[in-house]
C-alpha cells in the first residue's frame, strides 16, 4: 500500500537534492583563481563595474513606474487568450475586452494626471 | 439586461469609484468628495434594497455567473450593509481630514474601492473571485491605514497590518490551492459537494489553512494582533472602515466557507468538526479582548478592542450555524448591523470629539463632555449604550439573537460565557459614560475641543437613527436578515 | 372615562408614560438654556399631568372592576409589536410586543409613583435650588418616573425588563449626581454591579419561563404556569449533571447515581428571586443600597426607598401564580425575608449617619415586605409597600429638610448628617418635627398607624400561613413540604426585626429633634457662605471671625415647598392604615381591590398551618397582635431610658462592655469587605491574571522563544525581526499549530440517546474521513477486525444494569483513538425540590 504522502515527500527529497547538488558540483567543478588574484574579490568577472554599496535605497517613483509596466503586461497576458477565442465570444466578447481596455486606461489617465510617470 | 440589473449595487459602486477617481485627478476643486463618495455608496446600498425588494429570484440570468459571482439575497444583504457602513464611513472622513489636515481626495477613491472589494468578497461563490475580492479590500485598507504619511504610528500600524496580512493571505490562499488538489474544485459548492466523498487528508489541511486565513481577516484571537496597532495607527475613518466594512466582509466570506464548502455533517460535527474551533475562538476572543480593552488608557485602542470582542460575540453565531443554518445566520448578519452601526457611531462620536489637528483619545480628553458638548455626549453615551448590549438598542438585539442562536443550539455554555462577556465589556463602555458625566477635566489639561461638522453630524444621525430603529422595532429587520440567510445555503 | 378610552386600547396610557419621558427629555437637552424657573416648571407638569391621568385611569379601572364583579380587569395599550421569539413545548412563537397595561395592582403602584413622585418633585425644587446641576436632576427624576411607569405598566416580562434597567440606570446616574466625590461614584458602580448580578437572574428566570410556558405576558405565562410542574423529565431542571448531560472520561466521578434535578417551576423561582434580591436589596445583593444614600436625600426617598427598591415584591405580587408552584422558593423568599429585617435592623442600631439608619431601615422594611409574600400574603406583603411608600418617603424626606437646615449651620456634607451633631431640632422645626414624628409613629408601629396595621398583618400571616403545592396530588409524592416550625421561626424572628426597629427609629428620632442641640461647635468657618459673611459685616469691618463655641444661628425650618409634602405624606402615613386594618374587621378595600390579583396565587397554595381552619386562624389575630405591640412598647421604652431619660449613657456603657460586637455592627458586620476579599478580588485577579499573561506568556516567553527559534533557523525569519511582528505572526503560527493539531487527531466521541424499551443507541461523532470500529462488550476483540462507516451501535439494557462500550476512530491521517463509553440506565429521579 502506497501512501499518497510518498509523493510530496519524494518531491521534497528531490528538490533538497537538486539544491544542495549544485551548490557541490560548484564546489567541486569550479575553475580555482589564484589566492592573491585581484579578479577573486570582484563580484563579476566582466561588464559593468559596480559603484556604491549594493544596499542603497531605490527612488520610489522607480516602483510607480514599475507598478504601471506591470499593470499593462498584465493587461496584456489577459488580452492574449482573448485574441485567440475571439471569433467565438463574437461582439459581446469585443465589447467584455474593451470595457476591460477602458478601466485600466482610465487607471493610466489617472496615472498621467497624478504625475506618476513623470521622473522629476 | 437582467444581468446588469442583478449586478447593478456592484455596478454602481465600480462606475462611481471610477468616476470620482478622475474627478478627483482632474477636478481643480476638491471640496465634495466626501459627499460624493457618500452618495455613491448610499445610492449603492439603495440600489441594492431595490433589487432586494424587486426579487433576485425573478432575475434567473444572474445565475450564470455563478461560482464566480453568487448573485443572491444573502449578497445584497452584505451589498447594503457593507455600502451603509463604507458611506458612514466616507461622511467621516469628510468631517476628519479636513479638521486634521490630511485632506486628500486618494482616500475616499480607496473607501469606494475597498467597499466594492467587499461587495465583491460576499458574493463570490469561487476561490478565484474571493480572492479577488479579499485583495481589492485588503489593498486599500492597508493604504488607508497608512494615509497619515508623516505619522511613524500610522507606518508602523499599517505595515504590521500589511505584513501580517499578506502572511494571512498567503495561508488562505495556499488552504485553497490544497482543496483544489483535493477535491478538484475551486468553487466552494463543488468543495462541499466532494468532500463528503473525499477521505484524502489534503481536504483536511486546506480547511485548516482556510479557517484561520478567515479568522485573521475577522481578527479572531490569537491571529488578532495586528488589530490594535492598526486600528490606532490609522486615521479614524479608516479605522472605522476597517472595523465596519472589512470585517463585515470577512464574515461574509466566513459564513459562506463554512456553509457551503464545508456544510457537510462531517464538517459541522461537534466532536470533530469547525464547530469546536469556532466556538474556541470566539471564547478567546470574547474574553481576552474584553480583558484587555477594560485596562486600555486610550478610548480608540479601547474601541479596537471592543470590535475585537465584537468579532467574538458574532462567532458565538457562527457556531451556532452547526444546527440551524438560517436562524443562526440570521442572526450574525442582523449583528452585523448592529454592530456596524453602533461602531461606526462610536468611532464618528469620538472624532466629533476633536478638532483643529488634536484628538481626542484619552479618557481624559471626554471628561466633562456631558456639559461642554451634551448633544456629542447624548450620542455618545446611545451608541456605548448600543455596544454594552443595553436595551433599548440595536446591540441589545444583535447579542439577543446571536445568544439564542446558541442556545437554540444547545451551547448553552458558550450563551452564558457570551453573556459574562458583555456583562465585562459593559464595564469600559460605561466608564466612557462615567468620564463624560462625572468627570471635571484636570484644571489646565490640554483637552479636545468638539469639531463642527455637517459630514460628521449626518454620519452620527444615520447611525442613530439604525441604532434606536433596530432597538425599538427590530422586527422588520430580522425578518430581512432571515430571507438573506435562507438562501445563503444555497 | 371608559367611553372616551376602550379598556382595550387605552391610549390614555400613552399620556401616563409619555409625559415624563417628555420633561426628562426636554430638561435634558435644553435644560441649560431654558432656565431654572422653566424647568421647575417642566419637571412639575410633567409629573403632575401624570398623575392627573394616572388617577382618571384608576377611576376608569375602579368602574369596570364595579362592572365585572371578581374578574381580573386590565386596561390594555398594544403600543406596536416589537419582536418574536419561540419557546414552549412545541416551539411555538412567543410574541413580544410593546405592551401595558393597568390593573388593580399595577394601578395602586402606577398612583404610588406618580403621587409620591409629585410630591418629592415638589420637594426638589427647594431642595436642590441651588444646585448647579438642577436640570439635569430633574431629567435625570422625571426619566426615573418614565421608566418606573415602564417596569410597572409593562405588560410582560420583557417590557419590564427594560423598566427594570431603565430604573437602575437612573438609580446609578442618581447615586453617583454629585460625582465629584470619589465614594458616590463608588457607590453608584456597587449599584449597578449588585443589580447586574439580580438582573442576571431575571433574564435566566425569563429564559427558562419562555422556554417552558411559551408565554412572556402576564396573560400567558398564566395560562401556561402548569407546564413548570409537569411530573415528567421535560419539567424538570437538572442541575447536577448541569443541563442532563452526562460527565465521562476523567470527569466521572461527578456523576451521580441518578441525576440531581429540581422542577422547572423552582428554577424559575429561584431564577427570578436573585433579580428580586438585586432590586430589592435583599440577603445577599443588599450591599448597593446603604451606598446608594450616597445621592441627593429626594432620590433616596423616591428611588432608594418608595418606589424603585419595592420593584422585587412588586414582581413577585405580579408572577405570584408562579412563585406558589414551588413552596421551597416561597419558604425561601420568607426566611430570606426574615433575616434580612433582622440583619439589617441589627445595623441600624448603632450607625451615626441619620441617612445611613434609614438606609439599613429601609432594607429591614423590604425584608417584611418580602416575608409576607413568601409566606403567601400577597396582600399583606403589597400593602406593606403601600404604607411604606408613604412613611419611608416622608422619613427621608424629613432627614432631608433636617440636613437641609444642619447644611445652612455646618456648611458640610457628613457632619450635617451626624445625629451626633442634632438634637432639640423639634425647638426650630415643628413641622418637620411633627411630621417626622407620624412617620415613625408608622413605622416603628404604634397602634392604628398605617404601619402598624400591615406590618401586624405580615406578622400575623407568618406565623398562620402555610404554601403547599397546589398540585401535589399530580406529582404523586414528590411534594416539598416545609418544616413545622418555619412559622414560629418566622415570626419570632420578625418579631425581633420589629423591636429592634422601634429601638433604632426611636433613638433616631429623639437624637435628632430631643434633648440639646450638639452642633454649636462644629463647622468649618472657611466654608461660611457668602451670605452668611455680609450678613456679619456689621459686626465690624475687615477680618471675620465667628466664635463656634458661642450659640450662632439656629437651624431654621424649611420653606413651604419641603413642609407642604411632608405634611401631605405624615397624614397619609398615620391614616392609611384603614385601608386594610385587618383584624377580621369587614371593611378591607385593599384585599377586597386586589383580591383578583392574587386569587389564582392564593387558591390551593396557601393553607393554614398545622391543617388548622379558618377559624383557628381567625382566634390567633388577638393573640399574635400581641408580638407586634409588644415588640413597639419594648423597643420604644428602651430607646426613651437610654436616650432621654438616661441621655445617652447606656448606650456608651454597651459599646464600651462590647467593643468588638459595636465595631462589629458599625462596620455593617464587615459584609462589603468579606466581598471584596471574595468576589471582587476574584474578578480582579481575573483581569490581572490576563494581562500577567500578556506580559509574561505573549511578551515574555513567546517573543524570547520566538528570538530563539529566528536564532536558530537563521535567514527566513530575520526579515520579520522588526518591531514585535514576529511576535504576532508566531502567535498567528501557533494558533495554526493548534487548529490543526485538532483537525489531525481523531477525536472518539459518542452519544448515548435511550430510544426506548430499554434500548440505547449510542452514536459516534461525525468527522471528515473517519471510520469507526466497536467492540460492545470491551472484550478486547471488536466486532469487525476493519474499521468501516457504521457510526451507530444499538444497545439493550435493564433499568439499573451498566455497560462498557469500546469506540475506535480512525481518521485520513491514518491516527487511530479510542475511547470507552459507560452506558448505565440510572435510577429514577426522586428529588421534591
């Protein structure tokens, strides 16, 4: 007789294992800098170098701007499976999308007015 | 058409949230808003009595949105309730903010949201829209709280109460995810209809993960404690939306969990069902609440305790739900009422109590109001008159019906343990009353003048005239709390 | 007056009660604006219009009593339907309107509270004239009058529960009016605790007659009284277990052999007896009312002694048909009664404050009243609070006009009240001397005053009456039967009471208006008035010093607004008493008037006493008479050669030859304590002992447990490790813990439910996935070695056999518990109570 908690407990094994297995093959499969290497310090090897500590505070309108783009993505991923049954729903379908458009485009106006997007 | 008929309080509340959204970005006036806010909700609530009256059951379209949206009287009862206590308040706010200078139009927008997520919490039939719901109101709730940017109090209050409650949600989500493994459903009727059948353990584990994600939203003890640092930190109206509307909601969403998801003889079992739980719960939080609320120095805090407790007594109802659905429900939603307006009242009494920046918040700052501010003090005294459970008003029945409940359910213990409570809670309530009346102010102690506001006086009319209605003729009410209850089953 | 009003919608009633709640109304609102001379005004019409109506409706009443001779009349207003409730034996609706009601008893109430309640209002006027807080005084009496009127007229139980509150809140905001001293707003919080714990009482009482007779009006709960004294289980209440259940497990061995149950028709007595206490002031909920003097001196004689406190026996008179079914609870109001007079007299004796000495007078008058309910003379009982209205009010209202003048001398509230600063008051005050001279004529009984006719009565009853259960032939035995001697205990302890009573009022009496007066030297200069000090100046200029050792002004006499009702209520006082002298005489109006009241009360339940008649009783009215006027000429005598033939000296030489028994009596036997200690320091450490366990438990252990799980599991939980939210949320995780705990263990449960012919059906409590296995006989080897759904195992068993039965639960989870279930077929119950 199985029990049905083999499965989560497997999965937790499992999942333990990936995590702790690659942290060892890290260990074990990376290439070795010399000890007194300059290049053993930096945090990437190539690209940008990074300036100030790593904990500084994000300008907040940074989030404003980012809380729109991720409204809009979303509105987006929602209008994608509407496009594909579209034919179907007809014009009630077009009529459900456009009232969705027009809430979150009033939400954008608003965003406008308020300054949201300005960076000053 | 039928449709957007049954769905017309939602609607309204949504057009008119958006609409005074943009009035609000783009109007060069700000003044209004308070009342526009306050006339979309209560159009809400009476577009919603319309329906009510009309007959949703002569509306058989409005089923097609069922699981998603349970278009039924039990919703347009909470559509009423929720849109009376989010318009009082609104009128709140318009009296407050002005005063304290925090007039900013974000606030009342947010009141209309919130509301509408509330209205749409009671009425989802299915995780998905509940959820939804849960989080429209939740989100603004946090943000209200927090509204008094420059307030270290406001900040700390509203990010506990975020903290705590993305923590919550997350526990009621991840419930949910587990009875959607279990039983394959997300809406709650199918949860119920499986899991009569279902043995698997995961049911049992997403209830458990359910029940207290609910039980922080009532703010049941021990997941409680976010509530006082929260409910002070906000500003009044906020609080008095969070105390009112939100938990209003939660129990909508309470009551519909625990009746048709898990409304099986198995669930409502008193040995091994919710019953047991709930009645714990509503005994921990009856009784520490109304401890602790006797030993607190500031009248708000205490107030926050005091719904606290409140949330207990209507948990002695929803424990009575195991033998008789409808009359046990009937009777937390007329508590509901009760309570609502005797909170909202109370808290709108304490704002009327300050002015020009200073509140009152100590009992210090009431002592004496019977003689500098009689007709504040009358109102005052009505609505901790109404909360102690003293007749002749609308708490006095709201505690009537929900102990009967429980006596009708044979927990006669849990009816008197209810009723020791209030004896307890009747004892903070009326030293209030004490100050007011029998209390000079200390000579040269700073003390809160009285406002004078049109928006706080129309709440605290509104609010009285609920309070001695549902005291002298409560009747109609609980006939109409009845009906809704009927068809919350099914 | 019937052809204007219909005796079934009899508006005139929303005249009665309309008006004060109109003066309390308008003197509360806009009592400040409107003035003192306009609220002397309001207040007065108010009650005075009241009482107009309240005497054409008792007219009206009288003449259909004339027209329907014997029958039980009411004139009835259904104000509007309020609520529904269900109770009975077949769940049936219980309506609960918004009703009242006048009949001949809640009539001579009705006129008691608005007479009585004029005059003091009257007396207020002058009384308090120079109060700052006048109107709200006066708001605060007339909402008094209104809801006293409420609790009176109220045509059910419900509607006099709100009277009820209605008058205790008015009570409490009465005590505590002048709050700027600490102890009268002490005083008014004993009150409204010691009522809250009676009034716990009357919603128990009220729940249970609901549930057991269907009915809340007078009228159904009349008709439907039997069903509390059925012979079956369904009439009877069970105590122990608590509620019929039975108690398993470890808790076991509180199960008895057969169940300790009591008659519905007790329970609900006892139930309503604790409200009674609590109003009324009785053995053991008294405490609140000696306090309660702490208020202005009208509202102890309006509320703290006529009207208000007498609202017990009025109850009592009112469910009489109630109380009779069960002679245990009628034995008890009667010795509850009796101690009461007793103990509260012994008080009396020694307290200094002339106020005080009423108090406890008062509490000794309610134990007679009580007394001579409970000994089944209702009437008696009534009119004692007929004629104590009367005397009581016109006593306190005479201490009031005496400290009136003291406070115009003195200038300071306690010393004013001190009998030990009167004396030879009779001198400067011959009205208030005279008056109060008949009133404690009344009470301590001298012959032909009123009281003297009804305390004889209640004396005399005592000792005669018996209450049996009218229905004892239906409950085949099970009867409760009082001892043989209760009567003479009763009365011989009534008869004490009724010494100690003279004793005290008399030595009252002469302290205050005989001998010399005491008060020359006391007084505090700095608080002379400034009237007083411009009525100096022309003695001499600048600095004032009066000389307390020399004779100043005397007390002076009242103005006519306190004498004119203190006349009218000594008159009543002395002359009432022929209303219903008793004594067999032929004229007896009061009996005669009430006598539909109280016949279903009366007729069956009371009896003679050692199956005498009538007659034997009729032969003991002479003999017995003696006790009371015996008990007058004894108390009356001592307190002349103590106080004025002797001034005084053999009362010094007592306390000082017992000094602890007169500690003991001025501190009031120390009872206020012994609660304190008791039940207060109980709540109290309740509250303390929640808020210990928030420091300890939630701030102490739970946030260091909490410091070192974050500690120890290192990153997740260190985000959260700001402020004390970690502290909520493993509140939160905890509370998680334990819902889930109790969803993951199965939890074996069962019912036991006889289904009759000796059969038991025994089912296990549902739960989500479980599965049940049995094993009847606790063999060890179950029936089915499987666990299945079968939840129900069937059981035959002999009266007086025991049988183990063994429960198994699995749950999803795969836990498995068992319990073992002891079915036993008890006894039959055999209690009387």
């Amino acid at each position: 007789m199985q029990s049905p908690w083999l499965s989560v407990l497997s999965f937790l094994v499992v999942s333990t294992l990936v995590g702790l297995g690659m942290i060892g093959a890290g260990r074990v499969l990376r290439v070795r800098a010399r000890h007194d290497s300059p290049l053993k310090v930096r945090p990437y090897e190539c690209g940008e170098e990074p300036t100030g500590p790593a904990w500084m505070q994000f300008h907040p309108r940074y989030y404003l701007v980012a809380l729109v783009f991720v409204l809009f993505d979303v509105e987006a991923v929602f209008l994608l499976p509407w496009g594909v049954v579209q034919r179907e729903l007809g014009p009630a379908g077009v009529g459900a999308a456009l009232v969705f458009v027009a809430v979150l485009m009033l939400g954008w106006l608003y965003a406008v007015r308020k300054e949201a997007l300005k960076w000053q | 058409m039928n449709i957007a008929l049954a769905l017309s309080p939602l609607l309204v509340v949504a057009l008119g949230a958006l609409l005074l959204m943009l009035a609000e970005a783009f109007s060069p006036r700000q003044g209004g808003l308070a009342l526009g806010a306050a006339t979309v909700l209560f159009v809400g609530a009476a577009v919603a009595g319309g329906v009510w009256m009309y007959g949703i059951e002569r509306l058989p379209e409005a089923a097609s949105l069922a699981p998603w949206l349970l278009l039924d009287r039990f919703g347009l009862f909470f559509d009423m309730l929720l849109c009376l206590g989010g318009g009082l308040a609104a009128l709140l706010a318009g009296g407050y903010l002005v005063e304290h200078g925090i007039e900013r139009g974000e606030f009342y927008v947010l009141i209309l949201f919130a509301t509408l997520g509330a209205m749409i919490l009671a009425s989802s039939g299915d995780a998905v829209t509940l959820f939804l719901g849960l989080e429209t109101m939740s989100l603004g709730a946090y943000a209200m709280t927090a509204f008094r940017r420059a307030s270290p109090r406001a900040a700390e209050g509203a990010l506990k109460y975020f903290l705590l409650g993305s923590f919550a949600a997350a526990i009621l989500i991840y419930g949910f995810a587990l009875l959607y493994g279990a039983t394959g459903h997300t809406d709650l009727a199918g949860i119920g209809a499986t899991a009569a059948t279902a043995r698997t353990p995961l049911l049992v584990v997403g209830a458990v993960l359910v029940i207290v994600g609910v039980a922080f939203k009532v703010s049941a003890v021990p997941f409680h404690a976010w509530t006082p640092d929260a409910y002070e930190g906000a500003p009044t109206p906020a609080t008095t939306f969070m105390a009112v509307a939100v938990k209003a909601g939660a129990f909508a969403l309470l009551l519909r969990v625990l009746l048709i998801a898990l409304g099986d003889a198995s669930w409502t079992s008193w040995a091994a069902g919710w019953p047991p739980v709930v009645a714990t719960l509503a005994v921990l939080t009856m009784t520490v609440a109304n401890l602790i609320a006797g030993r607190q120095e500031s009248v708000k805090r205490m107030l926050a305790y005091s719904s606290i407790a409140h949330a207990g007594y209507a948990l002695v109802g929803v424990t009575a739900l195991m033998r008789d659905p409808t009359q046990a429900g009937a009777s937390v939603l007329f508590y509901l009422l009760s309570y609502t307006v005797s909170t909202a009242g109370a808290f709108g009494a304490l704002i009327l109590c300050g002015s020009h920046g200073r509140e009152a918040v100590s009992y210090e700052d009431l002592s004496g109001l019977g003689r500098r501010h009689p007709a504040a003090a009358l109102a005052f005294s009505l609505f901790l008159l109404s909360l102690a459970g003293i007749p002749p008003t609308a708490g006095f029945f709201g505690k009537w019906f929900v102990f009967k409940a429980a006596i009708d359910g044979g927990l006669y213990w849990l009816a008197i343990l209810g009723f020791v409570n209030s004896v307890i809670g009747a004892y903070y309530y009326l030293r209030v009353m004490v100050y007011m009346y029998m209390r000079e102010p200390a000579a040269g102690a700073p003390v809160a003048l009285p406002m004078r506001s049109g928006y706080v006086t129309a709440a605290l009319l509104v609010s009285a005239l609920f309070v001695l209605a549902l005291g002298l003729v409560p009747t109609r009410a609980i006939e109409v709390a009845v009906r809704a209850a009927t068809l919350g089953a099914g | 007056m019937l052809s204007l009003f219909p005796s079934n919608d009899y508006l005139l009633i929303a005249v009665i009660l309309g008006m004060p709640l109109l003066g309390a109304f308008v003197n509360g609102v806009w009592g400040k604006q409107l003035g003192k001379d306009a609220v002397r005004v309001m207040a007065l019409t108010a009650v005075g219009l009241s009482f107009a109506a309240s005497v054409a409706a008792f007219v009206a009443l009288s003449q259909l009593a004339d027209q329907q001779k014997g029958e039980h009349v009411k004139l009835v207003w259904n104000a509007w339907e309020w609520m529904n409730t269900n109770g009975g034996a077949g769940g049936v609706t219980v309506p609960i309107d918004v009703k009242f009601s006048i009949d001949a008893l809640s009539g001579v109430m009705m006129l008691i509270v608005t007479g009585v309640g004029f005059l003091i209002h009257l007396y207020a006027t002058s009384y308090m004239a120079d109060d700052e807080g006048f109107a709200r005084f006066f708001a605060y009496l007339n909402l008094f009058i209104f809801s006293m009127l409420v609790l009176l007229l109220g045509d059910n139980l419900p509607i006099l529960f709100v009277g009820w509150e209605g008058v205790g809140l008015c009570s409490y905001l009465l005590i505590g009016f002048w709050y700027e001293h600490a102890p009268n707003a002490a005083a008014g919080k004993k009150a409204f605790i010691a009522n809250r714990v009676g009034d716990f009482g009357l919603i128990c009482g009220m729940f249970l007659l609901v549930h057991y007779t269907g009915a809340l009006d007078w009228n159904g709960i009349a008709n439907g009284a039997s069903s509390l004294l059925h012979t079956g289980e369904q009439a009877r209440v069970h105590v122990w277990p608590l509620g019929g259940g039975q108690y398993t497990g470890v808790l076991s061995f509180l199960q008895p052999k057969s169940p300790v149950t009591i008659s519905a028709a007790t329970a609900v007595g006892l139930a309503l007896l604790l409200g009674c206490t609590g109003k009324s002031a009785q053995i053991p909920l008294y405490v609140w009312l000696p306090d309660a003097m702490a208020g202005p001196t009208p509202v102890s004689a309006l509320i703290h002694a006529a009207t208000m406190v007498t609202a017990g026996i009025y109850l009592i008179c009112r469910l009489s048909f109630v109380f009779v079914l069960s002679p245990f609870v009628m034995v008890l109001i009667a010795c509850v009664g009796a101690a009461t007079a007793l103990f509260a007299a012994t008080i009396a004796l020694v307290q200094n404050d002339i106020k005080k000495v009423l108090a406890y007078s008062t509490v000794s008058q309610l134990g007679f009243m009580f007394l001579g309910v409970g000994v089944g003379a209702f009437t008696a009982g009534f009119f004692h609070v007929f004629t104590h209205a009367f005397f009581k009010a016109c006593l306190f209202l005479g201490a009031g006009s005496v400290i009136h003048a003291m406070h115009a001398r003195i200038h300071d509230g306690d010393p004013s009240q001190d009998l030990r600063n009167m004396g030879g008051l009779r001198r400067w005050m011959p009205l208030t001397h005279w008056t109060f001279a008949g009133a404690t004529a009344a009470i301590i009984g001298l012959p032909l005053t009123s009281g003297f006719f009804s305390k004889d009565e209640i004396l005399y009853r005592a000792f005669v009456n018996r209450t049996v259960n009218p229905a004892a032939a239906a409950l085949q035995g099970r009867v409760y039967a009082p001892p043989a001697w209760i009567g003479t205990a009763l009365y011989a302890t009534a008869v004490a009471a009724a010494v100690l009573t003279a004793f005290y009022m008399c030595r009252l009496y002469f302290l205050t208006f005989w001998g010399e007066f005491r008060g020359w030297t006391v007084g505090r200069p700095s608080l002379l008035s400034k009237h007083e000090v411009a009525a100096h100046d022309d003695h001499g200029h600048g600095e004032h010093h009066e000389d307390l050792s020399t004779p100043g002004h005397p007390p002076h006499e009242s103005p006519w607004q306190m004498t004119v009702p203190l006349i009218i209520l000594a008159t009543f006082s002395v002359f009432a008493g022929w209303l219903n002298p008793g004594f067999g005489l032929s004229r007896q109006p009061m009996e005669h008037w009430l006598e539909p009241v109280f016949k279903e009360a009366t007729e069956g339940a009371v009896v003679y006493a050692g199956g005498h008649d009538a007659a034997w009783a009729e032969h003991m009215t002479l003999p017995l008479a003696l006790g009371g006027i015996g008990a007058f000429l004894v108390g009356t005598l001592l307190a002349w050669w103590m106080y004025v033939s002797q001034s005084g000296a053999p009362a010094k030489r007592a306390a000082e030859a017992q000094p602890a028994l007169h500690r003991l009596l001025l501190d009031k036997w120390r009872i206020d304590e012994l609660y304190d200690a008791t039940v207060i320091a109980a709540v109290d450490s309740l509250a303390e002992t929640a808020a210990a366990f928030d420091r300890a438990i939630v701030d102490g252990i739970l946030a260091r447990l909490t410091a070192l799980v974050v500690a120890a599991s290192g990153t997740v939980l260190r985000a959260f490790q700001s402020g004390v939210v970690h502290v909520y949320a493993a509140m939160m995780v905890v509370g998680l813990a334990a819902t889930g705990w109790f969803f993951a263990v199965p939890h074996a449960n069962a019912t036991v439910v006889d289904s009759g012919n000796n059969d038991y059906l025994v089912t296990a409590a549902p739960g989500v996935g479980y599965a049940y296995r049995w094993d009847a006989d606790s063999d060890g080897k179950p029936e089915k070695s499987d666990f299945g759904a079968d939840s129900t195992l069937k059981l035959h068993l002999e009266p007086g056999r025991s049988q183990t039965v063994h429960l198994e639960v699995k749950n999803s989870f795969g836990l498995i518990r068992s319990k073992s279930i002891h079915v036993a077929r008890p006894e039959e119950p055999t209690s009387s109570l």
